[in-house]
C-alpha cells in the first residue's frame, strides 16, 4: 500500500549504485579458500545471522506493541492476550501474538529525535549521526562479524523493491566488501552467463584472467587491486547461486501462505537467503509515516505484517534458525500519543517499542515500560545505542569490543553504552 499522505521527507529515498554492472575490470589474484563451496549443513545451522523487518516512516507503538485501548490516546483497536500470559498486543496482530512466546518486547526506548534521518541512522548504526564522522550501518558490522570465511556471496543483504544488485555506500571504515546488496526477489542483473558464451569457454577465459592477474600481481599488488580482485570473484560466486536470490522457486504453498504480494515475497526470500547462510538480511514495510488516517492505514498495512511476519517466525522456528537468528522489528521512531485533527499520529521519539527474538534473547519478556497514555517511559529507558549493544551481544559478539582499522582500534558499538543484559540468555 503506497502512502500519499506521508511528510514526503528526502531521507525515505536511499541512493544506489551498481554493484554487478559497475565491476572494475584489470582484476588481481585470486581469493584461494574464499571461493570454496559453502559450509557443511550442521556449520550453516550453527552460523549467527540477523534478520530486521525495517517499518518505514515510522510505526505507531500504540496500534502494535504497546497498545492502550480505552484511553484519549489508544485509538479505536483492542488489546488482544498472547501466547505469554500477561502480555497483551494490539489486535491488529493476531497470527504474531500466537507466536510471542518466541518473541519479547522493549517498551522504553527513548531516543530523543523525531527527524527520519536521524533516527534511521540511530537505530540502524547505533549511533547519533554527527557532521564528520560516519559509522557502518548495523548490516556491515554483521557481514563483517558473522560472514563465514569460505562464502564469497555478500553478507549484508537488504530485499526491496526493483532490488537488481545495487550495492550501497553504507558500511564506512569496514570497507565496501561489507556494504549492502539490493535485491528485490529475483536474481540480480547481470548475474547470468550471457548464452552466446559456452561453459567451456567462460571457463578458458576466466582462467587465463587469473593466470594474467596473477603475473600482474607479483609485481605490483596493492590493497587497491585485491578489493577489485575480491568484488570480481565475489560476483562469480553470485553467477554460481544465483537461484537462491529467486523466490519463485519456493512451493506455491509457500507463496500463498506467506501472502501474494511484495512484502510477502520479500519475508519468503528472506528465509531463502538465511537458510543459505547469508549473515544479515534487512526486509522493509512501507511507509508508516501516518500523519493522517492513521488508523486506516494501520488496519490495512499492519494486517499484512502480521501474515508475512508470522510465517517467516514460525518457519525459523520449526527449522531449527530461530535459536540461532536475531529477529528485530524497528523504525525510525514511534508515532505520537496525541491524535491529530487529521486522525493521524505524528513523529514521536520519546516513548516507543521494538519487538524481537531468537538468538540470545529471552523469549516472551518485556522490558519497560511506559505510563497510562504512552506519552512517557516510566521504566527502564533505553536508546538506540543501548539497543545496538543488545544486538550484537544476542547474535554472541563482544559489544565492548574494537575492529582494528589500519592498526586503529575502533569500538563496534557506542563505548559510553552496554546492552540490556536482562534480555539476554
């Protein structure tokens, strides 16, 4: 569903450039054990992997994850009970609240910003975004951390819509090895064999490619030449598993229970491409920038997570990835307790929720909370770089730790910050 009504803010377009079409050529050397077939099945099932559902624009905590009903401030939708005594969501989420045993809520984050920029960058980063310094987002922090060393497919994926293999300019000081890829439920462009080309004869050039590219090297190698040398045979690798990027190869069972549309699609791929080891996937829902009609838009677009979403919980669950994958719900901040005199809800920073699960996190837990109207925390505030810390520490890393760049030792997450160590197992 296209929202017309959003505030029409330029950080919702996200500029790309081509990853496959733009390949340098006078590659370099070869990759050695980073071009061998992936892990054995039991490693890829014990590999750590991050799956984020991005709500865009902005969705309303009280017509989701915090809902309350029966106030000046609730809206018309009841809170429903869940699988977890206790625990009441809005609603509008039927098919997940019989899944919140797998799941846990945080209800108190306060990041103090209502611009989308911003708080996209802080809850994707982990971090204030500052003029002069730039951070990976949490993507290339997790390709870089948890991508297995022998898969030469990207680690940092995002599905989306006309996604053709756009690489992005998102992971700083990790390098663009670790920026994200754009795909959008086909395999990306340009990543098949052109048919006036034989295997044979693709195989005789790529050899003699090598075999010059290595006489190259001896002489002259620099850190320049093995990224081109890397993002060449990255792509070859691609070309090889290209079949995992093409969600029509799932069961119509599958395409129906998942729902036939995009958002539908996109969660299918995103199981496909977890089941194959790939370390970070971003799934996106649009737009919830209501700041009219709120809850007409919420009835329609939030019914159609609720299907995609439950579906994909339940799959990782009952095929042993959900121990093993963090599942994390976010936007860019909440939606205003105050309805406005468009029956919309407005940017809202200061009191707002995320849900997630699987990894380290303990499931059916809630954290904080907020007062009678959602229009304050009253317990246990966190922020983005709280949040930031938990993530990383529920897919098992250090948070406290440091990338060393160029010999300079780098904090992975905000240093001033931990995680919140009673959602974690």
């Amino acid at each position: 569903m296209k929202c017309k009504y959003a505030c029409q803010s330029d950080e919702h377009t996200f500029a790309r450039r081509q990853f496959l079409g733009g390949m340098a050529g006078g590659i370099v050397g070869g990759l050695g054990a980073m071009t061998q077939p992936a892990v054995a099945a039991k490693l890829v099932k014990e590999q750590k992997r991050v799956l984020v559902v991005y709500m865009s624009g902005g969705l309303s905590q009280l017509e989701s994850w915090d809902p309350k009903p029966k106030t000046d401030t609730g809206g018309p939708f009841r809170a429903i009970p869940t699988a977890v005594p206790g625990i009441h969501i809005s609603e509008l989420l039927p098919s997940t609240a019989k899944l919140m045993n797998h799941l846990s809520l945080i209800r108190s984050i306060n990041t103090k910003n209502n611009d989308h920029g911003k708080g996209r960058y802080q809850m994707t980063h982990g971090r204030n975004k500052m003029p002069g310094a730039d951070f990976p987002h949490f993507g290339a922090v997790s390709a870089k951390a948890l991508s297995p060393a022998d898969s030469g497919l990207p680690g940092h994926i995002r599905v989306s819509n006309g996604g053709g293999g756009n690489r992005g300019n998102d992971a700083a000081y990790l390098g663009p090895k670790f920026a994200s890829v754009t795909v959008g439920g086909k395999p990306p462009k340009n990543s098949a064999r052109d048919k006036s080309l034989t295997p044979t004869a693709d195989q005789l050039r790529n050899s003699f490619r090598k075999k010059m590219n290595e006489g190259f090297s001896a002489k002259r190698r620099t850190a320049e030449t093995d990224a081109y040398t890397y993002s060449y045979e990255q792509a070859q690798q691609l070309m090889a598993k290209r079949d995992i990027f093409d969600v029509t190869k799932e069961p119509a069972k599958d395409l129906e229970r998942y729902g036939k549309y995009d958002f539908g699609r996109h969660c299918l791929l995103a199981r496909r491409l977890l089941e194959n080891g790939l370390p970070f996937v971003q799934v996106s829902h649009s737009n919830y920038d209501t700041h009219n009609e709120n809850f007409n838009f919420h009835l329609e677009q939030v019914g159609e997570f609720d299907r995609s979403f439950a579906a994909l919980i339940s799959d990782l669950n009952t095929r042993g990835l959900l121990e093993s994958t963090l599942v994390v719900v976010m936007s860019e901040f909440g939606r205003t307790p105050r309805i406005n005199k468009y029956y919309g809800r407005d940017h809202w920073g200061t009191a707002w929720s995320v849900c997630l699960g699987g990894g380290r996190i303990k499931p059916g837990a809630v954290i904080g909370k907020t007062n009678k109207n959602g229009t304050a925390v009253t317990d246990r505030q966190v922020d983005h770089g709280h949040l930031f810390h938990t993530y990383l520490a529920a897919v098992g890393l250090d948070s406290s730790a440091s990338f060393d760049i160029g010999g300079r030792p780098i904090p992975m997450a905000d240093p001033s910050m931990g995680p919140i160590e009673e959602l974690l197992s």
